[in-house]
C-alpha cells in the first residue's frame, strides 16, 4: 500500500553561494535537520524522503532516526546549477506513488510540524487542488513608472494606519503541497485550484545569501530556547561533565610538573542555586583527579562519579538513589564518550565549543564555551 502523503526534501551538495549550507550548523544542528524535524513530527504525513546527491549529506544527516525517514539517491542530471527542483521531484515521483506530496525547502528552518498540519488541513477541508506556504507583511510597496514612484497598494491621499492595513502576501518558499497525480501531469509544483497556508511573517526571510544566515539562526535560537524550557523544568536531578564543561578542557602544567586547571566560579554558583531549589546536583566524569576530587568537595555536591568511563551505566544508579525518572534528570557533556548518557536524560546540553557529534544530539547548545560559565547559563534558564 503506498504511503498516502510523502514530504519531499531535496538537499544538492553544490550550493554555491554557501557551500554545503544544507548540512552547515544552524543552531547547533545541520541546517537541513530542522525542516526533516518539521516533518517527521507532523502527524499527517506518511514518509519524509531526502533527495540528495551528496554522500556527505548522508553520512552528516544519518544520526536522525525514524521509521519515517528514507534517503533517495539524485541523479546527476537534477543536480546541477540549472536544474530545477521540479526535475528532482519527478526523478523521484516518477518511480514512486503517493497521494499528496508535499515539497518542503530546507532553507526555511523555521519551519514547524503545525504549520505542515495547516497546510495539509486547508488542502483536505476546502478543496484547493494545491497550497503553497505564504506570510503577510504590512509593508507599503512601490512601482517605477516613467523614471517615477507611485504606490502599489495604498493611496497617498488615504495613508492605511497599520492595524487597519490588510498587507500582502508572499511567498516564502517554506512548502508546497499538490496531488502525485496532478504533479506528473504538469511537472510543477502548483497545479489547479490553490490555496495558501499562512505562516509567521519571521519566517519570510529564506537562506539564499550568507547575509541571512544569522538574521534566521537568531531567531530559531530564540524560538528554540523556549522549547527547552519545558524539559528543563522538570529534572530533579542535574549532573555535568567536569573535563570541557565545567573547565575548559585545557590541563595546564607549572615548572614544576603540577597539573592545573581552570574553573568558573558562576558555574559553581549555578549549581548552588539549583541546589537550594532542592535538584540534587553533581558531577560524572571519565577522569580520575584529586583536582577534581577537590573542586567537587568545595561546591558540596550532593552526588560525584570519578573515573565513570561507562557513563550510561550510572543513569540507573541516581533514578533508584533519588527515585525518579530518566526523563526528570538533566546531564551536560561535551564529547563522545557522553553521548549514551545525553540521549537517555530528559534534557541534554553541551558548551558551544562540543564536538560536533555531541551537538547533533542534544536539546540545547550553550551560547558559552566550556569553563565560561555554561551551567550559570542552565540555572539561569531554569529559573525563568
């Protein structure tokens, strides 16, 4: 039986204005993992393709998991600087049958599962034979005439105030929503009778040019961090890396052969402050240090594993200590030897400077490098 709606994310390797921007970090996550989130998350559709013609987005992309997810390898033909994305889809759609497809741009990260409901909604309750993503902007535009401005959609003598003014709509390039059927007949993306869904005006802005980069990454950053405040409100036990986390991974030596290192006095005041809102707090680390021994008895830790080079391990041991769920304890690490242990707590956090295995599996990337203050900066938000 063939799946009854496809979401279609074509992802080339040869971006020339930003080379392999579809896997360039974005918030902490490769730029395409937000759009195949959108996706798998949203209910109504079927099965997410990927249609690539880049090994190396595959190997980058291969941590998402889901029953949901395939990867469908592009013809050269379609991948090139003049091929359109319609040659893509018919590469795969030609071969493959559905119901709907629905065309989805990985240069539009904002976009959410809601919206792709909304979208497919409108399709299904009013009859549109497609629907495409729009936003509307409250902007007054102008044309040129004979060497002249003159308004486009206002009158001069009738200034619109703005909370009377309707705007207009644009395409923002987020999705595109049409039958398989209808498709194949018009190799185009928009066929018949169009509806429209219309999404947040931030999302208007899509990643063409280096320039939109961070004017986009901003506001998934905020957006994102929202979110994670919800898992973040409900651990009861904390528990952080020392080596890169709490230090900044550096081990210094004096003349005379003593190994140093360098805490955060914020971040011991962040634990503190987490403790006395009753989270236990502690520290899991692979190292086996009387520094370290010595850090943690100065913060008075409720809990401290040294020389845990099975991290994983020790998850058990706290959820029968303090008696609670994996889902209700928080763990911050930076490399790979944390990544069981990150996947398996209800929220997860890394410094900006983890590794980049570590930051495609965590909810939250901090703004701060290890030993800057990351888990003030945790305190801080679980506090807001």
């Amino acid at each position: 039986m063939n799946p009854n709606t496809v979401a279609f994310i074509p992802l080339r390797g040869g971006s020339k204005s930003i080379p392999l921007k579809n896997i360039k970090l974005m918030a902490g996550k490769p730029l395409a993992f937000w759009t195949i989130k959108a996706a798998l998350d949203c209910q109504t559709i079927d099965r997410v393709v990927v249609s690539t013609d880049s090994e190396t987005i595959r190997q980058e992309l291969s941590f998402i998991k889901s029953p949901k997810l395939s990867f469908f390898e592009r013809s050269p033909e379609t991948a090139t600087d003049t091929a359109s994305t319609e040659s893509a889809m018919c590469d795969y759609f030609s071969q493959n049958s559905c119901d709907q497809i629905v065309l989805i741009q990985a240069t539009s990260p904002l976009l959410t599962k809601d919206d792709l409901e909304g979208g497919l909604k409108a399709l299904k309750t009013q009859n549109f034979d497609s629907v495409l993503s729009l936003v509307r902007l409250k902007r007054f535009l102008w044309s040129e005439k004979n060497g002249q401005a003159e308004p486009r959609n206002y009158s001069l003598s009738i200034r619109p105030r703005r909370q009377d003014f309707e705007g207009e709509l644009f395409e923002n390039g987020a999705f595109y929503i049409t039958s398989h059927s209808l498709f194949l007949k018009s190799k185009c993306r928009l066929n018949g009778k169009i509806g429209f869904y219309e999404m947040d005006p931030d999302s208007f802005v899509e990643i063409d040019e280096p320039s939109d980069w961070s004017i986009v990454e901003s506001l998934l950053l905020t957006r994102k961090k929202h979110d994670v405040l919800k898992p973040l409100k409900s651990i009861k036990v904390f528990a952080t890396d020392i080596d890169g986390c709490l230090t900044d991974a550096g081990m210094y030596y004096s003349e005379n052969g003593d190994e140093l290192k360098k805490f955060n006095t914020r971040d011991g005041m962040g634990l503190k402050l987490l403790q006395k809102s009753g989270i236990k707090v502690g520290v899991i680390t692979a190292e086996d240090r009387d520094l370290n021994r010595r850090r943690s008895k100065k913060l008075n830790l409720d809990f401290e594993y040294h020389k845990a080079e099975e991290k994983l391990q020790i998850l058990s041991e706290l959820c029968k200590k303090y008696q609670v769920t994996p889902e209700e304890i928080a763990y911050v690490g930076d490399d790979v030897n944390d990544i069981g242990l990150l996947k398996a707590v209800g929220f997860s956090a890394c410094p900006a400077d983890a590794c980049r295995e570590v930051k495609a599996v965590v909810h939250f990337i901090s703004s701060l490098s290890g030993g800057q203050g990351v888990i003030r900066e945790l305190s801080n938000l679980y506090f807001q």
